[in-house]
C-alpha cells in the first residue's frame, strides 16, 4: 500500500520544508508500528527544487484475521478463503487512512512550531495513491476531490488485466492530486475520502468516528455537494451516526453563513433568546435517567446486561460509589471495542479492580450474574426474539434475581416525531420489535408479577403529551426474595 506526496520550491524557500511540516526528516527512512501492520516513511527525493515523501504500509494479512479486522462492511465475501485472499495489503482503503493519522498525526493538525507560516499557507502539492479502490468508478473520485480546490484530478481505471483488454477495468483506479492546499487540508481529503472511496472500514464503527469525521472536515464537508454520501459511507451506513453527523454538519453550515460560531446555533432554539441550554442527545438523557434510578436504589454493584460498546460502564466508572460493575456482551468484538474505551490496559489496581467484562449469552442462566444490586438492560430487549425472550426473563429475574432492574427500551408511538425515520420502519434494523407504552407496560407488568418485582415506569427524553416519550424506562424493584420455583416448592 502506497502513497506519496510531492512539493516544489526555490533555494528561499527549499521543497525539503516539507521534512518539517511532516515531521519526519528527509535524510532518515523512519518505522512505526501500527495496530495492522508497519509503516515506513521515506524521501525518494529530496532537493531545494523538488522534495517527495513516501508513505509505505505493510500490511499483515493474516495479523488482521487474528485480529478480526480482515474487512469490514462492504468488504471481502464471508468466506474462510476470502479473509485470507484480498486487497487489504495492496489497495488503499481505511487502513491507510488510519495509518496517516498515526504516522503524519502533527501534520494533520496543521501544527509545525518550527515552520507556522509555512503549515498555514497552501502549497504546490501532487499526491499519488497507485491503487485506490473506487465503488462509483473514476467518475465519484472526480465528484468527491474536485469541488475541494484540487487544480487537477486524475483517477486513471485499472485495467483488469493488460494480457486481456476484452476484460475490462478493475475497481481500482491510480490517483493523482495536484494543486496548491495547505498540507492539512489534503491530508484530511485523504483520510476522510479514502475508506469512503473504498467503501469498508476494517474496524467497527464506534460513535466517536462522528467526531473524527468532523474534525477531519472541518471547513468543507459542510458545504461539500456529496456530503451525505461522504458521510454515510464514512460511518458504514450506521443511520444513527450519520443522522448525528448530518445534523451537527447543519449546524456548522448555518453557524458559517450567519457568521456565528457552532455553539451559537446549537444552543439557539428561539431567535428572540440565547438563554436556552444545549439540546442534549437522547443517548446522554438515557444514561443519565440510568444512573439516577441505580442511584436512588442505593445500588453499589451493577451489571450492565448487553454492554455493548461501553458507554455506560464508562460512566458508571466515573463514580466511585459503583465499586463493583460487570458488563455482559454476547459480541465478542464489542467487548473488544468497550475494553479500548475504559482503556483497560492503562487502568490502576484499584480503578481495574472495579470492572469486568464478561462474554456470555443473555438467553442462558450464568451464576457468575447472581448476588448483585442491579442489572441494567438498555436498549436490549427489542434485540431478542419474541420466542427466546422468556428465556432472557428467566436468566435475568429469576436466575441472576438482583434487587433493582432497570430496561430501557424504544417507544414506537414516539418514531412519528423523526422527520428521518421512513414510515413503518423500526429505529434500527437490527430491532426485532419496538413497542407501544401499553405493550412494554404489559409486559412489564407480567414479568414483575411472575418473579416478585414492582415496576415503575419512568419517561427518558421529551414527553410528548400525544405520542409520549421516545425512550421508556421500566424499573423492577424485589419485592419477594424467592424465585416463584421456590415459593412452589
């Protein structure tokens, strides 16, 4: 996987600058190791006239297997043979992308204390990328660089094969970038378009990628015309990530035009106030609605049933009245992915010693789950087929039986409020089923009564007085210290 870019200059002001706004010095071949494989830095050449630095990825394919990384979405078939056979070594993808943020990571910033005026000014640039993947063809590569001050855009098709022109072009095409950009700005381009040319990302995407995205296109991909693709293929299709991206970009788009900055029309609901405080994400209202009901209930020890990436065992680590917290996730990957978020590895002694994370299926009884204060389960229960769904009360309430459980789960009466949401459709595809208050007041009522619970039920995030509020909280309180079993017996 290869990459270079390329500057002219004068003897006042040689090409070789660009050692400095790379950070990485024209007369040394420099190593980094990275999560995939290794990544050199190297100046073919490197004159006053005329300087290029070449980034050069090593890809370990079979590393990436191990790792389950080999492809993400939109990537190879899943086959045994396909992990293995790809273009993950050869073909830029995310994997460079994530290698130019490890390697150039000062430059992409646009930080260089020895050359600022150098960094802050546009330079003569052409960057080549030998094997690009293009889902959409020499035509979106055009679509995607051309409206970003690119004097020249070439993405040359790869033919399939020379020895046999009747075959046609390949998907991949050899770019080449020419023009005067800040260092920065193209770096960014590069970083944001590449995995959104290919199409797959090999690593899952957490909310947090909202955030990159935003911060590598920061002053044009608000204005940018293929903004919704860009940023839909850069968060692989998750809708409720790019619906979060979309509306943050609007607000920059808006900020800019009025000439105000971001928080000024983010926290403007009425044009006659700037009293009003920052509209909060349901997904903050929804852990915060958590851990007020784990703090009224006195609740010391938790689990989180369903962890997924992490969110709530992060804030739950945050206070220290939870001294012993347990996250259960069926997904292995995601369990991955919560352990990198609390950074388990770089935890204390005391800190490690608060928080587990367990593998393990919510449909089956486990005794290591018994004996705790509190189970949490957010947004979980709308996953699980209806058939399996007893055998998840079971495991929970009258197996693990913790004093306090609290379920979150989406209220479908509340999705004729998004404006975004087709009609019909659930709130993500993965949901089995979404119900009306009523239902989840049914069935709550069923289970609370079936294993000695009370149950409240408390609203999370607006109330409409129509269509009620779009996440509802149900929460179990032990009424009855034995399982109905045993009150047989």
């Amino acid at each position: 996987m290869f990459l270079t870019i390329s500057t002219t200059g004068t003897l006042e002001r040689p090409a070789t600058d660009l050692g400095f706004l790379l950070h990485k010095h024209p007369d040394n071949a420099q190593t980094f190791s990275t999560s995939h494989g290794t990544a050199h830095v190297l100046y073919p050449e490197a004159s006053a006239e005329r300087c290029t630095a070449a980034l050069l990825l090593e890809v370990d394919p079979v590393g990436l297997v191990r790792r389950g990384k080999g492809k993400g979405r939109g990537g190879a078939p899943d086959s045994a043979l396909a992990q293995y056979v790809n273009d993950r070594p050869y073909a830029a993808s995310s994997l460079l992308a994530v290698a130019l943020s490890t390697v150039f990571k000062s430059a992409l910033r646009g930080a260089c204390r020895a050359m600022p005026e150098r960094a802050a000014a546009p330079l003569p640039l052409r960057i080549e990328v030998p094997a690009l993947p293009a889902r959409g063809g020499a035509e979106l590569v055009h679509k995607l660089f051309g409206p970003l001050g690119w004097d020249t855009v070439e993405a040359e098709p790869v033919a399939l094969d020379t020895a046999f022109p009747e075959w046609g072009d390949s998907r991949y095409v050899r770019l080449v970038l020419e023009g005067e950009l800040r260092l920065a700005d193209a770096l960014n381009h590069l970083y944001v378009l590449l995995p959104v040319l290919d199409d797959a990302k090999h690593y899952w995407v957490a909310p947090d990628e909202v955030d990159k995205l935003l911060r590598a296109g920061d002053g044009w991909l608000a204005e940018h015309p293929e903004q919704k693709l860009i940023t839909s293929r850069y968060l692989s299709r998750r809708w409720g990530l790019t619906r979060d991206a979309m509306e943050r970009l609007e607000l920059v788009r808006l900020a800019e035009s009025d000439g105000l900055e971001v928080e000024d029309v983010d926290n403007a609901v009425d044009e006659t106030t700037d009293t009003e405080e920052k509209p909060v994400p349901l997904a903050e209202q929804r852990r915060a609605g958590i851990l007020a009901a784990l703090r009224a209930a006195d609740a010391t020890r938790v689990l989180d049933l369903g962890c997924g990436q992490g969110q709530l065992l992060q804030e739950l680590l945050k206070d220290v009245r939870f001294t012993d917290i347990v996250g259960v996730d069926v997904s292995v990957r995601a369990l991955t992915v919560a352990g990198r978020r609390l950074r388990l590895e770089r935890l204390g002694e005391r800190q490690a010693g608060r928080i587990t994370l367990i593998q393990g299926s919510l449909a089956y009884t486990d005794k290591r789950l018994t004996g705790y204060d509190a189970a949490v389960l957010s947004e979980v229960v709308e996953h699980v087929d209806l058939p399996r769904l007893p055998a998840l009360e079971y495991a929970v309430f009258g197996s693990a039986r913790p004093r306090t459980v609290l379920v979150t789960t989406p209220n479908v009466e509340y999705n004729v409020r998004w404006e975004s949401l087709p009609a019909g459709h659930v709130r993500h595809g993965d949901h089995r089923f979404e119900w009306t208050r009523q239902e989840f007041r049914t069935w709550a009522a069923r289970v609370a009564g079936q294993y000695g619970y009370g149950v409240e039920f408390t609203p999370i995030g607006p109330d409409d007085p129509e269509v009620g509020p779009p996440t509802q909280m149900a929460v179990f309180t032990q009424t009855s210290r034995t399982t109905p079993k045993e009150d047989t017996a």
